[in-house]
C-alpha cells in the first residue's frame, strides 16, 4: 500500500518548476543591450556632425548581482490580522532537518506576509475561512489554535513531544478549529487522536485510519483506509463503507453532513503509474454508500490537471488544486468546482514554497 507521504511525493515530482534565476539574467541581457545601443548612437551622432571624432573607451558595465525578488517578511502580530489565504515555509536547500526549523510564513488576503517564529516545528493548518491557524507549539508541547484578529490562543490538552512530527503526520481541523484529529506514521508512537480543545478532551481513533474530515461540536468525523484496489470510508457512528478506488484524494464532509468527494480516477495495468487521476470529481453517499455522480472539470486551462480537493465553500462549490503535471509552467492554482456542473473559477496561485498550506485542503 502506498503512503500518503509517496502519493504526495509523486506530486510533487509532477509539479512545475520556474527558474527565476534564469528569467532575472534574459531581463539583465536585455538591459545591458538597451545600454549599448544608446552609447552606439551617442558615437555615431558626434562623427556624422563633423566635430572630432573621439573614441573613447567605454568603461564596462558593473557586474549585476542576480537575487530572487524579496517579499516584504514581518513578525506576526499578537492580533489584527486578516484571514489567510495560504502558509508556507520557505524554499530550502539545505538538509531536511535544517528545513525543518525555517519558520512557517502566512499570506494573507490582503497580500500581507507575516512569519509565525512560534511555529518552526512541526505541522501547521488554516481554518477553512482562513480565521484561525493551529500549529505546534515546542513551548507548550502541543498544538495550539490561535485566532488571528482577537489575538486568543487555545491550548490541546493533548500533550506531545516534539519527535511525533519527526516523520509523517497530519493536522484535520473543523471549521472552528477547536476540535481537530492529529495522526502520524512511521515513528514509535504513532498517534491518531481526537481532540476537543474547547471540552479539553482526547479520544482515540482506530490505527490505520486517516483522517479526512471533522465537523465542530459533536459533528460528524470521518476517516478513510486505502486497500490494494479500493477504500473505505469511515463516518464515525455508521458501519464504514467501500468505494472502487484506492485514493487519499478527499473532500471535507460537505454542509447536508453525509456528501462527500473525490478526485476520480482510471486504471490501467498497462500503464504506469497504473492509477492515474482523470480531471473528474466523484461524489457519494459518505454514510450508505452509493449514489455516485462523476463530473468531469471544466474550464481549467489546456495540461492543468487537479491534485487535492478541500472544503465546500457552499452547497455546490468545492476548492480544489491543481497544476500542470510538469515543465516549466505557472505554479498551482486553487479554483473553486461546481459539482453539478463541473465549472470552475480560479481563487488565486500558490506561493514559491515548501509544503504548502492551503485553508481548507485535505493533504
């Protein structure tokens, strides 16, 4: 069975590139060339007057120095700050645990970008209406939510070592933000909790299943569990069912509390990978299975496929990434997909960036 960090690792892999670098030196050439021919025609100007011609030597231009364009970066307000469009931490180079300490960065509606120093280890998630962010404190051991305009912080009463995100994790959280499932694989503990930051409770979930969805209050939770050619979907509460496709590509529970989607897919053994997404979005009965309706995604531009889905942002639209599966395109996009219709509408592109945080996204 694949693990979500190899499906995200294939993603990754097909994602788009653009060598700034690259475009900062064809600007630099240009701009040099600009220069002399207006030194040319300064020369030609004083010998097709009849003065002396004095050839001068021309100094060489100054050695350019190429440096990607630098975004305006602050320390994170205490409050006052308006819903996030995106998190991200910076691109790095160095060593994965060196990367690991670069603090998370939040962007803003607005186009503000603020460092969140707090937050240098571990995960990181955005509400679905981008309000409150939850992230892991090293200080408090935990992970913390934390409202962006009032300033409030909540505290998990689930007390956790800094080693549980050492290796492959997820942060789930409900519209509030106030109850969320964290879960990790690979390390020695391997924790897959509920918990109620408000309720100050913790409730453990069954191993092996990945969280997909939680809704505030006593609200409905889902998991999910791949199996070699099928899955099955978990709403707490009801027996869990099986659907025809071995897939981590999930929406959050929709508003009417039993719909749910995913990114529809193919099979081909003659083909590799065997599995491949088909630009379509599924959706079905999450709590007695059946009642699918497959709708193929229209009006996202030519080589644009979607990669994650997210949260509903009414009764018909749901977010949804998606990118060009690979050259040196534009980075992705986040649109918005009708379901009944398969229209979309772009929301806005993803920063330059590693493990990108979009509100909402299932990942």
């Amino acid at each position: 069975m694949k693990t979500l960090r190899e499906d995200l690792r294939t993603l990754a892999e097909q994602a788009p590139t653009v060598d700034l670098a690259a475009r900062a030196v064809q600007g630099a050439r240009r701009r040099r060339a600009n220069r002399m021919a207006v030194v040319t025609a300064v020369v030609l100007c004083v010998i097709s007057g009849g003065g002396v011609a004095l050839f001068q030597q021309v100094s060489p231009a100054p050695q350019i120095l190429l440096a990607p364009p630098e975004t305006t970066v602050l320390p994170l307000p205490g409050k006052g700050i308006g819903p996030v469009e995106q998190a991200y931490r910076p691109s790095c180079q160095g060593n994965s645990e060196s990367c690991a300490k670069d603090a998370w960065r939040i962007v803003t509606r607005e186009g503000d970008t603020y460092e969140l120093a707090e937050a240098a280890t571990g995960p990181l998630a955005v509400t679905a209406d981008g309000r409150r962010v939850a992230y892991y404190s090293s200080k408090q051991r935990g992970i913390v939510v934390r409202d962006l305009a009032s300033g409030r912080v909540w505290k998990s009463p689930l007390k956790q070592p800094e080693e549980d995100f050492a290796v492959e994790y997820t942060l789930r959280l409900s519209p509030s933000g106030l109850r969320f499932i964290v879960s990790g694989w690979g390390g020695r503990r391997e924790p897959n909790k509920l918990v109620d930051v408000e309720r100050k409770t913790v409730t453990d979930l069954a191993r092996g299943w990945w969280p997909v969805s939680v809704s505030d209050g006593s609200g409905p939770v889902v998991l999910a569990k791949p199996y070699y050619r099928t899955s099955r979907v978990w709403v707490l509460g009801h027996d869990p069912i099986t659907i025809q496709d071995f897939t981590y590509y999930y929406s959050a529970l929709a508003p009417d509390g039993r719909t749910l989607a995913r990114l529809g897919q193919t099979f081909d053994r003659n083909r590799e990978p065997m599995v491949q997404l088909d630009g379509s979005i599924v959706v079905f009965d999450a709590i007695r299975g059946g009642g699918e309706t497959r709708v193929p995604i229209a009006g996202l531009p030519e080589g644009v496929v979607p990669s994650k889905l997210g949260s509903w942002l009414n009764d018909t639209e749901l977010t949804v990434l998606a990118g060009f599966q690979g050259g040196n395109e534009p980075a992705s996009v986040v649109y918005a997909v009708n379901v009944r219709t398969g229209e979309s509408r772009e929301l806005f592109a993803l920063r330059d960036g590693d493990s990108i945080v979009v509100p909402g996204l299932i990942r």
